[in-house]
C-alpha cells in the first residue's frame, strides 16, 4: 500500500540528505531541554475576585480555560510579547497629529 505524504513530509524525504548525527551528548541536552519545556507545574496565585471574574469573561470571549489564559498570558509577558493597547493606541495618536 502506497501513503501519500502531504507537502510538509515531502519536504522533510528531500532534505533527509542534509541531516547529520549529532553526539550523544548533544542529542541528551537536547532530549533534557525538550522534556521540561513539556512539563507543567500546578501552582496557587491569590488574585481578587474582580480580576478572576475579568479572566474567565475573557476566556469565554476567547474559548480557552481561565488557566489557559492566565498561563498565555504569563508567557507572552516573558517573551516580551504582551501588548499595551493603551501604548499602540497613543502611539498611533502621536504618529498620526505629527502628519
């Protein structure tokens, strides 16, 4: 029986050339580094009331748990990649009287 790969496996067969063995050593940090981004871990956060019912309004808004929202959230903040919509949209003010 035949399999049809779709275009990202095709892509991964032709590049198969390309690869090279890496040492066992690198292969384990890798391996070691890979499983804890995979693990998650159960904490307890105080927040008021009023800002718990904001996060679950707004997870229903979104369609993902209140816990994946907070956790979302967090992340972003440490990636810097939280947005201030106060920021852009004052920005945006600033930009557009200076036309």
């Amino acid at each position: 029986m035949k399999i049809k790969l779709d275009s990202s496996e095709r892509a991964i067969e032709r590049a198969v050339a390309s690869y090279r063995p890496v040492r066992n050593k690198t292969r384990k940090h890798i391996e070691t580094i890979l499983e804890r981004s995979k693990k998650s871990r159960n904490i307890n956060i105080r927040i008021s009331e009023s800002t718990l019912a904001e996060l679950k309004l707004r997870s229903e808004q979104e369609g993902i748990p209140y816990q994946t929202l907070i956790s979302s959230i967090l992340h972003k903040y440490l990636m810097n990649r939280l947005i201030d919509q106060d920021a852009i949209s004052k920005s945006m003010e600033i930009l557009r009287s200076a036309r």
